[in-house]
C-alpha cells in the first residue's frame, strides 16, 4: 500500500516533462498543416485574383457555371461583365464567376 502511495506522489522538477516539450508535437503539426494545406490555398487565391483582375474586352472565358463565351464589355465599374455566348446572345455576369481563360489555340 505504502509503494502504491509512492507512485502517486508528485514527480520532481524534471519528472514532470511538461513545458514547451509537452507542445512540441502540437506546434510541428500546425507547421506542417501550414506549409501542406493554408500557404499553396493562398497562392492559388492570389493567382485566381490576379487573373481576374486581369480581364479584358475580347478575351474568351468560361464561367464556374460552364458557360463558355467572349467578353464584349464591363458594367457597374467592371464589377460586371457582358458575357457574348452566341451572335445575339448575352449575358451579364459577376466578374468574380469566371472560372478560368481559354488558352488561343497556337499560344
């Protein structure tokens, strides 16, 4: 009874193990979460951003809808844009639905 006592008792200063050791695991994981997973989601974000910001008249897009089709102008301080899908054909579409440009064929 009296050893069962004894293990229970407190550890000393070092037997505990406590401290920035006891941390370390946690913080490696957030670090490693961060260089995997939040630091190339950013990137992509920026890159998404700077390429809508980078639209002009004539460029060929297609939307996060699917829809593919030209851009023949801006609206509402190029929050806007007028989407031609077909001859007599258009649409208008938040800036922010374009999903990506279309590559011309032979650049």
């Amino acid at each position: 009874m009296v050893e069962f006592v004894m293990l229970m008792a407190p550890q000393g200063a070092d037997g505990g193990g406590g401290g920035l050791m006891g941390f370390l695991p946690f913080l490696v994981i957030i670090v490693i979460m961060y260089f995997l997973m939040i630091r190339p989601q950013m990137k992509k974000q920026k890159e998404r951003q700077k390429m809508i910001d980078a639209l002009k008249k004539g460029d060929k897009v297609v939307t996060t809808g699917g829809i593919y089709g030209k851009i023949v102008g801006f609206t509402d301080n190029d929050k806007t844009i007028i989407l031609q899908v077909d001859d007599k054909v258009k649409l208008n579409v938040d800036r922010g639905s374009i999903n990506n440009i279309q590559e011309k064929p032979g650049a």
